[in-house]
C-alpha cells in the first residue's frame, strides 16, 4: 500500500485547519483525516467564548504585543516565548482567514468583528460568534475540508502511531463499524486528537472521548510529553454534570456571589474581580468553599454565577447557549435565579511535546491543538486561546508536514506491531477478566479529584499515584463482555480507559515531582512559585518496562523577563 | 355563539361537501357563522415565499373584515389556518410589518389590530362549545364506530403558532370529540403525521407514499373511517387511496370523513345529507 | 436525598453480525429526578449490558451525536431529561428508545450517517470566497448587523439530524434534499461572501430538491436548537422567486397561487395542475379528474371573482 503524504489524527479545530492548510501549501497531496467520530463531533465545538486576536476592533489601542504579554503571564512564565509571539502574531490573520471562509462572526456596529473582554486580557480582544464560537468555527472548518475534498475516515479508532525511531511510518486504527484492524501506512502524522481532561471524570466538563488518545499513544511510541501536570480547572462548572458555563457569561457582566451575598472575588482579584485569569477564580472558590461561604446540595458544595442584573434581552441575545444549558442540566433559567456552579477540570495545559512548526522529535511526526504542548499556555491558558491555539498551529503542522512530506521514504508498518495489538485486543474478552471498565474510569476520576485536582500536596500526591499505580495493575483484568465486532463501543470505552489511565500516571507524578505553586498547579506545601528550581518545563517518557519516567527541560524565554504574576 | 367564517378555496370547489355538511348543523348548535364574502385564498401555504409582504397584507387584510364585525374567525382547513394564524403571528409581533399592510388596508376603510382570534373549527367546539354541550346534543351516538383521527400537519405544526391546543407529538382533541360523539378511536401510528398534500402535483410519488402509509394504518388498525379535520388531507387520502395503496401493494377500502361529517352523523344527519357519497372512496 | 422512582427503558436492539432482526430489550432501573436520558441509558450500559451500542460525545447538547428516538421522537439523549419524558409514554413509566428514522442500521441506536455528509456535498454547503486564495487572511469582510440576524440561526445547527429523521419527504424517498441540507443551503444562500450561489440554487432547482418538502413542519418540530428550518426551506425558495428562476414545476405551482389571488381573490383549482406541469405533464392527473368528475365534483372552470378586489389589486400594487 502506497503511503499517504498525511494522515491527520483526529478532526476537530487543529485537525481540520491543518489538512486545509496541507492542501492550500500542495494540492497534489494524498491526505488522510482519521477521527473516532464524525468530524462536526468533535469537542472544538464545546468551546463557547471566543477566539482572541489583536484585530483593535474594539479597543483601538489593542496591539500583538500586549496580548504576546498576557500570554506569557497568564501563563505564569511558564510559555516558551517563541511560540507565543507566533501565537499571537498569527492571530490576527488566523481569525480574520476564517471570517473570509464564512465563520459567521458577530458583529460591531460598523461591521467589522465584535470584541469582548475576557479572562486575563488587558484589552476587549476575544472574538465571538454569540456564545457558539468553537461550533461555529468547527463547522466552518468542515464546510471548508468539503469544498477542497478532503477524504475523512470517520469513526476509525486510533490504535497506535508508528515510526521506526527515524522517521514515521504510519498509524494502526482500527475500523469502528467493522472492527477490522488496519495500518495506515504515511510519510507524515499530524496528531490533533484533543486534551486529556476527562480521566477527572465526573468533576470535568470535557466531551467523553476527551481522554488524550493521540497524547497517550505518542507517549507509548517513546515520544516525550510536557507539563502534563498542568490542567486547567475552569471556575464556572454546572453542579451536577460539570458541564461548562463559558466565561462570556463573566465577560458580561455575571457576578460570583457566595453565601454571604458577597462578590467574593473583591478578596482576590480587587480590580479585574470576576475576570480574573481561570486558575485565581477557581482557587478563590475553593476556598470559599473550605471556609465554610459556598451552598450546600446533594451534589456537592457551590457558589453562585448570577446573571439577572443584566437583564433578560441580553441573556437571550449573547448567552442563548449558556441559558439553555442551565435550564436542560440544572433546571434554573438565569433570566430568574442564579447558576450553581463549581470549578471542573477543563483544559489540559500538557500534551505531546512539539516545537512551533509542531514537529516532535520523530521527523515525520507532528502534533497541534490542545493535545500538543507547544508551549503557549505553559502553567495555565488564558480563555479565548485554546481556539486560537488550534488555527495557528493546526495551520503551522499542516504547512510543514505538507512541506516536509515529499523529502521522506517511510519503511512499512510491521506486522509484529499489528499482531501486538490483535493480541491484547483479544485479551480482554477472556472469561476469567473480572474487572468492570465504569468502575475503574470512576475510581480513577475520584482520585485524581481528591489528589490530583485544584489544592495538592504531597501527601495527596502519592496517595494519587499509589491508587493509580493499583488502578493500572486492576485494568490488566479489565473486561470487554461485548464479544460483537460491529461498532464495540464496550472496546472503545476500555481503549479510552487505557489511555487515560497512562496519562493520569503523567499527571499524578509530574505535580508530585514540581514542588512549587505556577499556574493551575497549586501546591499547599508549597505554595509559592519557585523560578529558581521550577522555572522549567517538565518531561515525561515511557520507558520499555511500561514506566513514567520524568525529566524536564528549559524554558524558552524572550523579551519577557519573568515578573510576579498578579492581577 | 357567532363567528366570521372564513372561506376556503377547497370547500367551495373541490369539496363543496364539508362546507354543506357544516352548515346543515350549526344552527342546531346555535353557532352562526358569518361568511367574509370578500375574503381571498390564504395563499395556501405558497404565497409566503413568492412574495412574504403579499403574504402578510393579503392575510391581515382577511383577519381585518372579520375584525371590522368584531367577531373571531373561524376556518375549518388546516392550511389557511397556519397561513392566518402565521400572518397574524408576524403581524403582533413586529409593528412595522403591521404598519406597512395598515397604510394600503387603509384605502379599503380596513384596519388590521390584532383582536380578532383564528380559530380551528375543531377547537371552537372543543373549547369554545364544549364537548359536555356538544354529547348532550348527540342523537346518533356513533357507539358501533371505530374511528382512526388524522389531524393534519397544520393544526399542530408549528406549535408555537397552534395556541397550546395539542402537543404535535400527542395530540388529543380530536379524539376527545370522537368520544364525545359516542365513537371509538383506535390506536395508529400515522395520527399525527403527514398526508403529502403539498407535493401532491410537484413529486406525486413520495405524496402518494405518504398517504398510502396512513391509508394501510387505519386499515390495519381495523378502524371503520379515517376523520380529518382538513380537507386537504381529506383530498390526499380519498381521492389518491388507490394510488396510495399501490405503492405498498395493498388492496381495500378505508372511508375518509371530514370533521363536519362525523359531527353531523352523531347529530342524526345521514350521510346522504352530509354528501359522504360524494367522496371517491365509499 | 432526591426522590427517586422505578422507570422501565424499551430499547430498540439490532446487531446485523447476529440479529435475524430487529427487537427491544427491557430494562428496570431506579432514576432520580434532573438526570437525562443519556445518564439513565450510561448507567444502564455501565451496569447492566455494555453491548448496548450508541454514540454519545460533548454530554452538553452541542455535538449532536446522541441524537435517537426517545417515545418515537427524535431528540437528543443528552438534553432529555427522563422524569420530562414520563408523560410521553404510551405505558406507564416505559420510556422507549430509538433508532432516528430514515437511515439505515449500523447497530441499535447507531445509524448510517453519511448520508447526511453526501447531500451537504451535493449541495455545495460551503462558502467560496470572492477574496482570492493568496489574499486570504489580509482583511475582515463589512457585514452588517442585519445581514448576519437573517443566517444566524441557520448557523446554530449541529447536523444532529433529528430533522432529518423527522422529515416526511425522507421517508418517502432518500433521495430528497433533506431539511438540515436545505437549511445550511440557504445559510450559504444568504451568505454576502459566498461566490457559488448560482450553481446551489441550480442544484436546489432539480428534482428531490427544494420544491419537494412537503410544508409539514416535523423538521421544526424536532429541532433540538429550535431553528426555524421552515423559514429557510421558504427563505431558498423566495430566492428563486427573486431571481425569477421560473422553470421549475415548484416554481410556476407557486407562483399560480399568487396570480389567482390578484385575478379573482381564489384559487383556481381547475386548472393548477396544467399551470404547474402543462397540458402533458398534467395528464398523469387524469385519473384523479375522471374520479372527482364521477362523483360530480370536477371544480369549475369559472371562479367567481370576490366582491372587491379592486382592493385585493391594490395590495399587490402597492406592496412588492
């Protein structure tokens, strides 16, 4: 089988923008999108806010430096500079590139694209389409892959990416609707499979295949993965499902009240209060919450989002999404009362370790999107970046994978690695495996948000690896009871398990390793931000035993020195 | 109990039948109805895309004579219903489309307000009447009937403009006439679907299909007639069955009856006089 | 702790690896009220059969792959909520649980979607640009507030196809356009950047497409982003009517209704089908003029013209 040029892992933002990319740079390219779901399903479409870039629309003042500097810091210094001065300075011709494609972007008065402040930004600098920005933009990715005739494999399962320590070969899927396993042979593979955010489970608002496939098999194929102890806990979670309310609903005006009555944020963030960057808000809460100021319910504790001061018209006009989404899931119309919110886990800073034109340490292999880490956001990504993360750097992978591909000659895939995983496949249907994959995915969720989560400590910590060093020794017994070869989601779900409980091993012992406070990763044995041993990014392998192994490495810095981080 | 009746195409040509059948009871019930003579066709579900200002003026216009005698309208075709109720939807809801028809309606010494309702001849008299009133008067109680209800789209689709009278998935109203009249209803799959009466002339195929399916439904359901209170899906369904039934290869006969008949028949009528024989299938 | 009660789940079972055919499984678990339908059927897939087979993804309404029938409507598992959907069950407390229609069957409620993927393609359900490849990027577009109101509720839709399932034309034949297809044409329709609307509306023209949906207003009714799809499948063919594309049977159907109104104030039922398909095309209605003529009820070819429609002229003067 002759090789494609590209084979693109996973079909959300990142995905999407790169194979349009690759075919704008070559069109005579044979390119491949490979996705475990349709491509309009993919979790691009869940991110509600905005897309930032410095277009000066609103604030005629904005400029690529200001927000190159809110990055760095919302980042806790922490970002590689190089890559967010590209971040940001794409920016501009990233959103703009898709108003002309049709993104239909919300609009100013004078009829340019509408501007609204955000978390962490100086300046009204995050653009919107109503609170559906990522569907929107997703869609029109779609629209866009169609008219170039993009050829997608939807609903093929990612097995494993394939390489021979030289180059890239390839990845294995399997086929979801016939359960064929395949090799795809490539010269290139851009992973853009998205975050690992739901191994937290039931405390995140992430889709139910956000569980770090591709970042969890680039891990098992000897990449190096980055800050993986990184992950984002967004302030504003429903109670029940944790299902987000964007923070556009802040950037309207919404307050976070306790129960005293009490803008609490004054505590914490006096001058930006609720628009404080996502890591300060949702520590804010929880301590609320520890000091006894959050609501009681049978889901947990909470505090309050209150929308009604703003009026009826304007919910309904630039929150639609998020109004029904309180009254489908909590049953409360913000129009009336106030949302119940908690912080859940939302965004996973960490992923496969890439340079700014996405390249891994394979030639051949790329990564971009929220399952790479470039590093834009470092210890915490401010709101409106992540979609922006996706147009630049899907664009970025796609030119240089395009570029790249015709100068590589890949060996083929070998039968010993798809034997391999036939192997262990069927395992899992063996009779004497007892081990019920809901009840390992939640115990891994509980520890991971009682040890891994907002606080941590070091007990906690290795309390945290210790349940999922046994988590991992129980899914060895794990079952596949549907025996079925026609589109097993029982089998997908235990894949998803497997990778998940990988990645929470990377989790658990990079915030055991980084004794310090930076970002989202806060210590309470350590609570303050450590330059001098911590200034560092941290890196993990997977050695031959099947252990996490971690290292670090510096951070690239620029004009930026680094400076306390307040707001 | 006095209404503007509104006149539908359908019933005073094709299917003179459900107007007469109407009009021969509704003095027994004391309803008078007065017929807006210079009222013009809805549209029929049509006009609001040729040309949606013409739409708006012509159909707040025919509200604007039932509004000049102060009485609520009625009309017993589902279409013109959705057409009236949709103009006068747009018409409250956006003042400047009101003003825009009230400025040529002017010329005519009409003026459309609002006030006036459309209504459903089904939901005058279930809610109106009242079906307690309405058993009362029953003389034929149809207990010996088995009765399979077509609603129609347009009496409950789209809901927003249907007045809360039916959820479209779980109707109700019609049957809970049907019981009052004495009848039976039997349980089908196809109460609240389609009949393709509006593809019956550019894709008559898939229309046909369409109401083969409710055809072989109430068939099948052993129902004894299929009631509608549209006569458009009357057409559909009578005077296509046999189309209909070809397409899924079935043979039989089901009688399609209009919601004036079925009325009239529990109010001692026979079907002669309610032209039930004038129908294609009976 | 929250109320809970005993709820029975119907479900639709079909793998075609082992089925002969389809059939439905009962299951009995305890639900407390605010979980959804997609909670309930998790639970009962973690706990009770993992073969159950269904898609499911964002959990939060804005993917669209839960999409399935739920008491013989099609909606999305995930924004359902269980104790809501008692009062739709035809048995007390059984909640049945379904395939959407008018695809075919992969495995339970899991369907056949591409061909929801082929007529978006059909249909050319993208923007071309005027801006040229090489100067993308370099400025915004100027579009009005007003411009951006008429698509943007067509941008809301998620490709759920619940619309699609609902549609009655889809039942009668696949090949039909299909509601969310008709509903992104017109978004493209609208769209001011867009560079290939002559060709869409070319492709919407032909047979199985825009003049074929049948007004009944399920696609509507189904909308789990409550987009009024009608005002679409209206908007694309008012699009043909301002572009005076007059060759289509759908088109000239119409378009009688309009004149009659200003000629008499009714319809002229007499004659519609020749004035839609032409003296040959309308043969095929033969059969249905013999029928009505039997029993006395062929319409007459005089319609009464409306006591004053000097006004009724007026209006179609005065307002275009």
């Amino acid at each position: 089988m002759k090789p494609y040029d590209i084979i693109i892992v996973g079909a959300g933002g990142a995905g999407m923008y790169a194979a349009m990319e690759a075919l704008q740079t070559n069109p005579g390219l044979n390119i491949a999108v490979v996705s475990k779901v349709y491509p309009t399903r993919s979790h691009t479409s869940a991110a509600q806010g905005g897309v930032n870039a410095a277009l000066a629309n609103r604030h005629k003042d904005d400029t690529v430096e200001l927000h190159i500097f809110d990055t760095i810091k919302g980042s806790d210094y922490l970002a590689d500079q190089d890559a967010a001065t590209l971040l940001c300075e794409m920016a501009p011709y990233v959103v703009r590139e898709m108003e002309n494609l049709g993104a239909p972007f919300s609009r100013l008065e004078d009829g340019t694209i509408a501007q609204r402040p955000f978390g962490g930004a100086q300046k009204y600098r995050c653009c919107y389409c109503a609170d559906r920005t990522g569907h929107t933009l997703l869609q029109t990715l779609f629209e866009q892959c169609m008219r170039k005739g993009v050829k997608f494999f939807s609903e093929y399962y990612l097995l494993s990416i394939e390489h021979d320590g030289k180059t890239a070969q390839g990845i294995v899927v399997m086929n979801m609707q016939t359960g064929k396993i395949e090799a795809m042979p490539a010269k290139t593979v851009i992973i853009a499979t998205g975050g690992y955010a739901k191994m937290y489970w039931q405390k995140s608002s992430n889709a139910a295949g956000s569980t770090g496939d591709g970042i969890a098999a680039a891990l098992r194929a000897g990449l190096a993965l980055e800050d993986m102890e990184f992950v984002q806990f967004h302030p504003t979670g429903l109670r029940k499902s944790g299902l987000l309310i964007s923070e556009g609903a802040r950037g309207e005006g919404g307050y976070l009240v306790n129960n005293k009555g009490e803008r609490f944020m004054s505590r914490y963030a006096p001058e930006k209060m609720e628009l404080g960057p996502r890591d300060l808000v949702s520590r804010s809460i929880e301590i609320e919450i520890n000091e006894g100021r959050g609501f009681d319910s049978d889901a947990g504790q909470y505090m309050h989002l209150d929308l009604r001061h703003l009026g009826g018209a304007l919910i309904k006009e630039r929150l639609p999404q998020i109004r029904q989404l309180a009254i489908d899931f909590e049953g409360v119309d913000p129009i009336d009362e106030p949302i119940p919110i908690r912080p859940t886990a939302h965004y996973s800073m960490g992923g496969i370790d890439a340079d700014i034109n996405g390249a891994t340490a394979i030639p051949g292999i790329y990564a971009a999107g929220e399952c790479s880490c470039i590093s834009v956001h470092g210890a915490n990504r401010l709101g409106g970046n992540s979609l922006l993360e996706v147009l630049v750097f899907g664009k970025q992978a796609g030119h240089h994978a395009a570029v790249t591909a015709s100068s590589l000659n890949p060996g083929a895939i070998s039968t010993a690695s798809v034997e391999k995983i036939q192997k262990e496949i069927e395992g899992y249907s063996h009779h004497d495996r007892t081990e019920r994959y809901s009840d390992l995915r939640e115990d891994l969720g509980k520890t991971l948000g009682a040890n891994a989560g907002i606080y941590r400590t070091r007990k906690k910590l290795e309390k945290g690896v210790a349940d999922i060093m046994e988590i991992k020794e129980r899914f060895k017994k794990v079952h596949v009871k549907d025996a079925s070869a026609v589109f097993n989601t029982n089998l997908f779900q235990v894949f998803e398990l497997k990778n998940m409980i990988h990645l929470a091993e990377t989790v658990a012992r990079g915030a055991l390793a980084r004794e310090e406070s930076r970002g989202s990763h806060s210590r309470e044995d350590f609570p303050t931000r450590d330059d001098k041993k911590w200034h560092k990014h941290s890196i993990f392998h997977m050695n031959e035993a099947g252990e996490v192994i971690v290292s670090d490495k510096p951070v690239t810095m620029g004009k930026h020195e680094l400076q306390e981080r307040t707001y | 109990m006095k209404y503007a009746y509104y006149l539908s195409c359908i019933n005073e040509s094709l299917s003179k039948e459900a107007e007469y059948s109407l009009n021969i009871w509704t003095k027994d019930l004391g309803i008078e109805l007065v017929p807006l003579e210079e009222g013009t066709c809805c549209g029929g579900s049509n006009l609001d895309f040729v040309n949606p200002d013409q739409f708006l003026a012509i159909n707040g216009r025919n509200i604007a004579l039932a509004e000049k005698l102060g009485l609520d309208m009625i009309t017993s075709c589902n279409t013109c219903l959705l057409g009236l109720r949709h103009a006068k939807h747009i018409l409250d809801t956006q003042p400047e489309k009101k003003e825009m028809i009230n400025a040529v309606l002017k010329e005519e010494g009409l003026e459309y307000t609002g006030k006036s309702e459309v209504k459903h001849l089904l939901w005058v008299l279930v809610d109106d009447y009242g079906l307690d009133k309405l058993a009362a008067k029953v003389t034929n109680p149809l207990t010996d009937l088995k009765f399979a209800p077509f609603y129609g789209c347009h009496i409950l689709r789209p809901s927003p403009l249907m007045g809360g009278y039916d959820n479209p998935n779980n109707p109700h109203t019609l049957e809970d006439l049907i019981r009052a009249l004495g009848g039976n209803v039997v349980e089908y799959n196809s109460k609240n679907k389609c009949c393709g009466f509006h593809t019956l002339i550019v894709a008559e195929q898939e229309s046909v299909k369409l109401s083969g399916d409710a055809v072989v439904d109430a068939i099948d359901a052993k129902a004894d007639y299929i009631v509608t209170p549209c006569p458009l899906c009357h057409m559909s369904l009578d005077a296509y069955q046999k189309d209909g039934l070809s397409t899924k290869n079935r043979q039989g006969k089901m009688p399609i009856i209009h919601l004036p008949q079925i009325v009239g028949m529990a109010l001692g009528y026979t079907e002669k006089q309610l032209g039930i024989d004038k129908h294609v299938v009976v | 702790m929250d109320e809970k009660k005993d709820i029975y789940f119907k479900i639709y079972r079909y793998n075609p690896e082992v089925d002969q055919k389809p059939f439905y499984d009962d299951f009995k678990i305890s639900v407390e009220r605010g979980v959804t339908i997609l909670r309930a059927i998790n639970y009962i897939k973690d706990h009770v059969d993992s073969s159950l087979s269904y898609r499911f993804y964002c959990q939060a309404g804005i993917c669209g792959s839960c999409a399935m029938r739920v008491n013989g409507v099609s909606k999305l598992a995930c924004t359902t909520q269980v104790w809501d959907e008692l009062e739709n069950c035809k048995e007390k407390d059984m909640i049945t649980i379904e395939p959407l229609n008018n695809f075919e069957i992969i495995r339970d409620m899991i369907v056949d979607y591409k061909p929801v993927i082929n007529k978006l393609e059909k249909y050319i359900s993208w923007v071309t640009p005027k801006i040229k490849q090489a100067d993308l990027g370099k400025k915004e577009n100027i579009i009005s507030e007003a411009e951006f109101k008429v698509i943007d509720a067509a941008t809301d839709c998620i490709l759920c196809a619940a619309c699609f399932s609902e549609c009655s034309m889809m039942s009668a034949n696949k090949e039909y356009i299909s509601p969310l297809a008709l509903l992104k044409a017109f978004r493209m329709v609208k769209d001011s950047r867009d560079t290939r609307s002559d060709e869409r509306m070319a492709v919407l023209n032909q047979d199985h497409g825009m003049w074929d949906c049948t007004h009944c207003y399920r696609c509507v009714e189904a909308c789990v982003k409550n987009i009024p799809i009608m005002d679409a499948i209206q908007g694309v063919r008012n699009e043909a009517f301002i572009r005076k594309q007059n060759g289509t049977e759908g088109y000239k159907h119409a378009n009688a209704f309009a004149q009659d109104i200003r000629k008499t104030g009714r319809l002229k039922e007499a004659t519609i089908a020749i004035r839609t398909k032409g003296i040959f095309g309308a043969a095929g209605m033969l059969p249905f003029a013999i029928r009505m003529t039997l029993r006395g009820r062929m319409p007459s070819m005089f319609v009464k013209t409306i006591p004053g429609i000097k006004h009724v002229r007026n209006i179609f003067r005065k307002i275009k």
